[in-house]
C-alpha cells in the first residue's frame, strides 16, 4: 500500500518532468514552449518536495504542545520555494521575449520567426539568402571583386 | 530526426530518475540535515516556521542570490519590453470589475503585509506575501488599462528593500559574526515581535519580491495591448 502510493507520487513528479521537456522540444509555437517549461519545473519541485516527505509528518512549524511530533524536511521546501521564485522569474523573462518575437515578426510558431529573422540578418548584411530555392548553393553570385584593388598598383 | 533525439533523451532521463527514485525509500527521508535543523533552530533562530528558518537563517546568503536573480529577471524583462507606454487604446472595464478591484486593493494589501509580517510563525513569507502584494497593486490596473503604475516609485521601494536586506546582513558582518546571521533577541517563541531580524529581512524580501513584480507585471500588460 505505501510503496505504491509513493510510486505513483514518483511516477508523476517524473511523467510532468518528462511532459514538459517533451512538450519544449516537439512543440513548434513559443508560448506552449514557455508552459512546457512551466511544467517541467513543476515536476522538478515535486520531486524534491518528496524526497523530504515523511510518514505520519505535520508541516515544519513548530508549536507550543510539548508532544513531540515528527515533521516533514524542511530543507527540500526551503530549496523549492527558492526554486519557484527563480522559475516564475524566468517564466516572465520568457514571456517578455516571446511578446517582442510577436510585435517584431508577427507569429508565434518558430520555424517561421527563425526564417524572418534570418532573412532580416541577410538583408541588414547585404547578402542573398543562403537557403533560397531559387538559388541554390552551387550558382550563387560570387562576390564581385573589388576594382580598386586590382587597378590600385597603375596609379604611378 | 529531431522526434528520435528526443524520445532517446527522455527515456534516458526517466530511467535514470526512476533508478534515483528506487534508491529512496519512500517516506524515510535519508537527510539528517533536516533532524538536526528541527532540534536545534528554535535556540539558533527562534523561528517557529521552519522552513523560515531555513531560508533566512541557515541559507540566507542563498536567499541573497535569488533575489538577485529575481532582480536581473526584472531588469531583463524591463529591458526586453522598453519603457512603459502611456495612453492604452483599451478601454477601461465596466463597472463591476472596476468596483470590484477598488473592493479588493485594500484586503490583497492587508492578506499580503499580513502573510510577510507573520512568515516566521506561519506558513508563508515575503516571497508568498510579496506575490499577493504585486497582485493588489496589479488588480486595479487590469480594470482601468489607461492608468499606468509609477516605476520611479517601484525602482525605489525596490532599491531601499533590497539595500535593507544587505545592511542587516552586513549589521551581523560588523558585530563578529557571519554574513546574513540572525541578529538582536530572539524574544518569546511564537509572539509576532520574535526571532530578531527574521522578521524584518522578510519584510524586506516582500517589498522587493511585491515591487519586482508589480512592474514586471505591468511592463507585460502595457507591451501585450500594443500587438492585440
């Protein structure tokens, strides 16, 4: 009975663990990345938070009652409430960028925001885009030499 | 290709978690460390929330650097989003959001300053407490879009909290003892006015967290209207 209910508790710290990062790398849109990460962390702390749990414990506080009661670990919550703290801290960063990925490129999926970035870095440089259809990688332009540097030795 | 990669990666990372997990024994934590903080933190700290006690007393330069991260993801975010824009194309909300956010402002204040002036009695704490605070100063902006919150006030109750938790820490660096150590009497167990300066560090970490926050939340709301 007890075993099994700490394998269930174990196996869903770890499903959510394993959810989340599943759900960042498979998934193509931004703000489902950002809740994929949410998860994740949620996993994370859950299984920190049991690996101080304790039979028959109350919560860490301690009281006036002289009965000595066993309690739970309070380090791994100490730890966790750290943890959560710093994930709300990236969850916003993580928001702020996809909000400016929004308003820049207009879409949330990512392939197509990665391809308008790069197409703004090649246009911003001067150069063809490397992967166009178009132009495939064997015919594209050579760079034209410069002229000056050819005629530069005639000039005396 | 990039679907095997991870399937092959996730099997790997659950079986090595399962393998950890299977070494545990469920509900027989192996740590002493937390046996030895239940004995010993009511004469070292005087907390009766452990967990306080933990955060504040045993691990505060821990605590230290979580604020700082804290702060460099508000910055970040600040940074990313650019200046808050007056004037929002929003319309306000009706009536019963906007009275009911005027209803509300002064309880979130009053559960929040509550949750952090009690967080070494009770379960809770300037983290906790600071979130409902930032969630108070927040309610009236999503009624009314067109006000804005003062980020020069947010920078400085920001700045005075968190130069607060260093001076206390430096306090017990000057009077010979360690960075962060718990200072002045600890008073009566279980009164509010206990555990030395626990409960002003955690004062501190609420207004810091509470502001932190406060505009980090605003930044977000006033930046998505633009693009909708």
């Amino acid at each position: 009975m007890n075993t099994s209910i700490g394998l269930v508790f174990f196996v869903g710290a770890i499903g959510l663990t394993a959810i989340g990062i599943a759900g960042m790398v498979l998934s193509n849109h931004l703000f489902r990345m950002v809740l994929a990460l949410a998860i994740a962390e949620a996993g994370a702390n859950l299984l920190l938070i049991l690996a101080g749990f304790r039979w028959d414990a109350v919560a860490p506080i301690l009281s006036n009652s002289e009965v000595a009661q066993s309690m739970v670990d309070p380090v791994p919550q100490a730890m966790v409430l750290t943890a959560i703290v710093i994930g709300v801290g990236v969850q916003a960063l993580a928001l702020s960028l996809v909000i400016r990925v929004r308003q820049r490129y207009g879409t949330l999926d990512m392939q197509e925001a990665r391809q308008r970035m790069q197409d703004d870095l090649d246009a911003a440089a001067g150069v063809t885009p490397s992967r166009s259809r178009q132009q495939p990688a064997g015919e594209r332009l050579l760079p034209v030499p410069d002229a000056t540097v050819e005629t530069g030795g005639r000039h005396d | 290709m990039r679907s095997l990669a991870t399937v092959l990666f996730l099997g790997g990372l659950v079986f090595l978690l399962a393998v950890l997990t299977e070494t545990l024994s469920f509900g027989n934590p192996p740590m002493l460390v937390g046996d030895a903080i239940q004995r010993t933190a009511v004469n070292d700290v005087g907390a009766a929330n452990l967990v306080t006690a933990v955060v504040l007393g045993y691990r505060g330069l821990d605590t230290l650097g979580e604020l700082s991260i804290l702060f460099a993801a508000a910055t970040a975010g600040g940074l990313v989003l650019g200046a808050a824009r007056a004037g929002s194309r929003q319309r306000p909300g009706g009536f019963i959001l906007c009275a009911g956010a005027d209803l509300l402002f002064p309880l979130l204040l009053v559960v929040g300053l509550y949750i952090v002036m009690h967080g070494h009695l009770t379960p809770g704490g300037g983290f906790q407490g600071g979130v409902v605070l930032a969630a108070a100063f927040f309610l009236p902006l999503l009624a009314r879009p067109t006000e804005t919150l003062s980020h020069t006030w947010l920078s400085v109750v920001e700045g005075m909290a968190g130069t607060a938790f260093i001076a206390i820490g430096m306090l017990a660096l000057f009077r010979g003892e360690a960075f962060l150590a718990p200072l002045f009497d600890k008073g009566v167990f279980g009164e509010l006015v206990s555990s030395g300066s626990l409960p002003l560090l955690y004062l501190a970490v609420g207004l810091k967290v509470g502001s932190e926050l406060a505009s980090l939340l605003s930044r977000l709301a006033s930046d998505d209207e633009m693009t909708s």
